[in-house]
C-alpha cells in the first residue's frame, strides 16, 4: 500500500539514528507491534502530525497495523521523494497555521464580548501584521482571549524561522483552548485540517 | 485535553520509558509528535542517549595487584 | 560460574578474577560511596568462590558478582524524595510560549569519566546501582530483575530519576566551571 513518511534531513528517521535506504526494502525486527517494532507511515490527513524536512512516498508490504495518527506495517520501501514539500510550502503552511490561529484567537474575542479586537485581527491583511496587532489585541484584553492572541504571535514567529511543525501545533492547540462548539475533539480536528490543506496543496493520494 | 497536546514536563517524566520501550501506542504517539515541534525535547532525550553511551563506556578500575593477590589467597584456603 | 572455576586452579580463578575485578572494583566505588570499595568486594569474591552453583540461572558472571558487591555494601537509606527533573523548556511559560525557539539550544559538551563519575556518586546510592548495572555493565532489564528482584517497570523508574539526577549534575557543574 502507498503511504507517506516524513523524515529528518539525510533521510535520517525521526526518532533514532537510522538511515533509510532508497527504494530499498526495510524491514521490522520481530512481530509487529504499533508500541515497540514496525515501519511507520502515515496516510494525508496524518500529514499535520508528523512535518519534518523531508516527505517520501513508501510503499508498505506485509502485516498491517492502523492506529489513529499511524499506520505500522512490517515491511516498507522508499519509493520517491516529495520534492514540493520544498521552502515555499513550508512557507505558506506555516503562514496559513498563523491564520488559523487567529481565526481561534477571533471566535474567543467574540464570544467573550471583545467585538473591537476581534475586528483588527479580522482585518490584518498579512500575517506579519497580524503579529503586530495581537500584542496591543493581548494587552487590552484577558484570560484565554490574551492567551490565544499571544499564540498568533508565537505561531508567527515559529512561521517566519521556518519552523512550520511548531506553528501547526500551536495551531492545534489554540484550536484546543478555544474549544469550538460541536467540535469533539478539536485539537485533532485542527490537525485534520492541516493534513487536508498539504495533501491538497502536494496532491497527494491515499 | 487532547492526549497529543504534550506538555515538555511530561516528555521529561517519561523519557526513559520511551526509551525502554515502556510506553503504550497511545503515549508513544503523543511522545514522538512532541519531538516532532519540540527541538529542546528532542535536546533533551539525545542528552539522556547519549548519557547511556558514556556511562558504558566508564572504564572499569584497573586490577588492583594486592588485592588481586589477596583474592586468590583466599580462594586457595 | 561453576564451568569457569572448573577444579579451582589458580589459572581459572585468576582469569575470572582478570576479568571481573575491576567492575566490580567500579560498582564498588560508585555505589557504596564512603564504605571501603575493597573489602565489599574482597567479600563478594570469597561468597562467589565457596559456592559457584549458587548463580542463578539466566545470569551473566558479571551480573552475579556484581550483586554479591551489592550484598556485601551496608545498605543505604531510602532515598527521602527522588531527584527533582526540571523539564527542558516549559512550552507554555506564563501562558502562551516563552519564546525559548530564538536561543541557541545549550551545547551538551561531552563529559570526562572523572566528571561523569563524580555526577554518578552525587545521586542515591539505590539509583547508582540501577544506573551502574543497566548503563554503565549494559546488563539487560530481565537479568537485573533476577538479580535484584526490581521488575523492569520498577527499573525503569529508578533509571529515569538516575539518569536526569546524572544529567542535572553535569550540567550544574559544567555551570560551575563556565
């Protein structure tokens, strides 16, 4: 089956010293277990989870084990790597994170009756002056409301260095704290979206 | 509170679990997409790895001559 | 064990002594702190010797010597409160992120084995043990449970708490010296 993998530079995997193969078979120590032993992949709307320098379509082979944010399989195989996953689209999803989490930063001045703070963020054009105004947004108002316009803040200065996992995740958890209104579980939801936004910008299947 | 949404304090607590292989699927997801955002965790469990590697490489105390002696007296008796 | 001092001659009981002495020489110093390294292990040699047969099955040499020093060293109390970890960087500050991401992360210099072994004998003597056995001989965790009687979820707390309190005096003396 097509999967996706992301991984550290060099292709170096995310949480040991391995060095992946290309279009080389791998294969897991022992039985498959999702906790200890197996090649994990991901399917596109796991995308947001698991952002690192490098995105590579796998092909997985033998015992199959899908969790929640993972697939772990027995064997896989780097089969090519995903070149537009470049500067640019890190770039522009982190860009997009930043505005998603004003978009939470927004819903909370509302609800809390900051209708004048909520209208400057609606209305910064650009994500760089979206980062000026929360600072004055942050000052005048309290509570969550301050907390969440100090994360489009934050949000963009992970943006602006390139950092775009942290922007996503501070994404998900503004998303968290906000807590939509018949969202279940809105930190996964939030991570559902950014999957959906790279699988489409990357046109990717599966 | 999403279990994912992991506080640094917590990847502290839990590194050498992670390590053994102590954790569940559950946690072991919430760990590694910590480490994914998170460069001072991921500092942090390269310190207590690389920190196991030092240790086994401590050498052991040379063998002491007379006490080497005194061992092997006394297993004669 | 038995195998290896065979009929007891000098030649086998030198080569184990060889080969094991100085680890256990280590183990000594590291964990029983104050007390005389030698005679713990002089003790744990003459305790190996007279009854070989007494290895417990599924137990390296090494891992049973060890444990006969362990026996030999006066215990040590309790510790009262294990050693407290300071996470790396507390992600939400006051609120929102500390903005910890423009620092230069802290360069882990590689330590000296004195350094390192002085951080070792500033922790617990129960932790010491755990991390000397599990990282430093490399012993595995189903061994250790048959030699200490600790199941390796156990053992895994006690090296947690020894490895961060290794790691928190490492750096509190490379703060020292810088």
């Amino acid at each position: 089956m097509k999967a996706y993998k992301f991984l550290r530079a060099g292709r170096h995997g995310p949480f040991s010293d391995f060095v992946w193969p290309e279009n080389s078979w791998v294969v897991a120590d022992g039985a498959l277990d999702a906790c200890r032993s197996g090649i994990h992949a991901c399917r596109p709307e796991h995308l947001g989870y698991w952002l690192l320098p490098e995105l590579w379509e796998i092909e997985l082979d033998g015992d199959l084990v899908e969790t929640e944010h993972k697939i772990v399989a027995q064997r896989g195989r780097l089969t090519h790597r995903i070149d537009e996953w470049d500067d640019a689209v890190r770039h522009d999803l982190g860009v997009e994170c930043v505005h998603r989490t004003a978009r939470y930063a927004v819903l909370e001045l509302r609800e809390l009756g900051f209708a004048r703070e909520a209208e400057l963020l609606e209305d910064a054009p650009t994500a760089g002056e979206l980062a000026e105004i929360v600072v004055q947004v942050a000052e005048r108002v309290s509570g969550d409301a301050a907390d969440l316009a100090g994360y489009v803040g934050d949000a963009y200065e992970y943006a602006q260095i390139g950092h775009v996992s942290g922007a996503a995740f501070i994404a998900a958890h503004a998303a968290e704290l906000h807590a939509p209104a018949g969202v279940d579980d809105p930190f996964a939801a939030e991570r559902a979206e950014q999957g959906r936004w790279l699988a489409e910008r990357l046109e990717l299947t599966g | 509170m999403s279990h994912l949404d992991v506080r640094c304090s917590s990847i502290a607590l839990l590194a050498t679990e992670y390590l053994e292989d102590g954790l569940s699927e559950r946690q072991r997801t919430s760990y590694e997409t910590h480490l994914v955002y998170c460069d001072a965790c991921v500092v942090f469990l390269d310190d207590i790895r690389e920190l196991a590697a030092r240790l086994r490489a401590l050498p052991p105390d040379p063998v002491d001559a007379v006490e080497r002696r005194a061992v092997l007296e006394a297993a004669r008796r | 064990m038995s195998d290896l001092v065979g009929d007891g001659s000098e030649a086998a009981v030198a080569a184990l002594v060889d080969e094991h002495h100085g680890a256990m020489s280590r183990f000594a110093r590291l964990v029983g702190r104050d007390q005389p390294a030698d005679d713990a292990v002089r003790r744990a040699w003459l305790a190996a010797l007279a009854r070989p047969d007494e290895q417990p099955e599924g137990t390296s040499v090494r891992g049973w010597l060890l444990a006969l020093v362990i026996d030999e060293l006066a215990p040590s109390p309790p510790p009262v409160d294990p050693p407290t970890i300071a996470p790396p960087a507390d992600f939400e500050g006051a609120g929102r992120w500390s903005g910890w991401w423009k620092d230069e992360l802290p360069a882990t210099p590689e330590p000296d084995p004195e350094l390192l072994e002085r951080a070792v004998g500033s922790i617990p003597p129960s932790l010491a043990a755990m991390l000397v056995l599990r990282d430093v001989e490399g012993i595995g965790a189903v061994e250790t449970a048959l030699l200490t009687g600790q199941a390796p979820e156990r053992q895994r707390v006690l090296l947690h708490h020894a490895r961060a309190g290794v790691r928190t005096a490492l750096r509190a003396s490379r703060e020292d010296r810088s």
